[in-house]
C-alpha cells in the first residue's frame, strides 16, 4: 500500500503541503494546505491496529486473537493509536476501563483455575466498593 509522506525524514517533525498540481494541464498552486485525511498521519503498525480494530468491529478480544498479543498489549496499542490521531481518553473513561480491566483479570484467573470461586467473588466484591 503505497503512504502519504508526512512527516521529515530528517528531524521526524510533520510536514505541510504547500504546492498541489494538476497533472492534465500542468496547473501549479502555491500555498499552505491542510492535510485532508488524519488517518494517512499514522504510522504502519497504528494504520495495521486501526484496520484490525474496525475488521474486529472494536472487540479488543479478537484483536487479540487476530494479532497474537495480550490484552494489555492489544490496549495500549489501540490507546497509542487513538492518541496520535487526537482522541485522548478522558480520565473518568479511563478509570472505568482500568477497573473493568481488573475484573477481567479476576474471571481469567478464576477461570484458569488460578482462584477459586470464593477468592474471585471476594476481589470482585472490593474492587465495587473501591
């Protein structure tokens, strides 16, 4: 897949467009444009993340699954992504997902046999009155 060039070989910093052309009559315009698409901005591996989240419809799990990483990873992947195209978590989401992230550690460990049924209900139960 051939990339938009958009930021300096040299010094990484991003890159402006100031001349668009016509190639049927060679028509030469000069100026400052804005980029039109924030999507061509991403790096290949964050274009790979945003593809297989929209083909995994924003299920993380099969992210997982379709990438070969961990939950963690497949997050903070998906989070480094969505900050480099300007969607920065608010705090309050942030703390909601941090807290659903530990009850699936406990279901995970419960159901790997790591705990038992008593030991999950006891962790689910503190983390709800946190």
């Amino acid at each position: 897949m051939k990339r938009d060039i958009t930021r300096c070989p040299g010094c990484d910093q991003p890159l402006s467009v100031t001349e668009l052309s016509c190639p049927t009559c060679d028509i030469h315009i000069k100026g400052h444009f804005e980029r039109g698409c924030r999507f061509c901005g991403l790096d290949p591996e964050q274009a790979r993340i945003l593809e297989v989240f929209l083909s995994c419809r924003g299920v993380l799990r099969d992210m997982e699954r379709v990438l070969g990483l961990s939950y963690p990873t497949v997050r903070a992947r998906v989070d480094t992504m969505l900050a480099s195209l300007g969607y920065a978590p608010r705090e309050e989401a942030r703390a909601l997902e941090e807290l659903a992230d530990q009850r699936r550690l406990i279901l995970d460990q419960l159901q790997a046999g790591e705990i038992t049924a008593e030991d999950a209900s006891t962790r689910l139960k503190a983390l709800a009155s946190d």
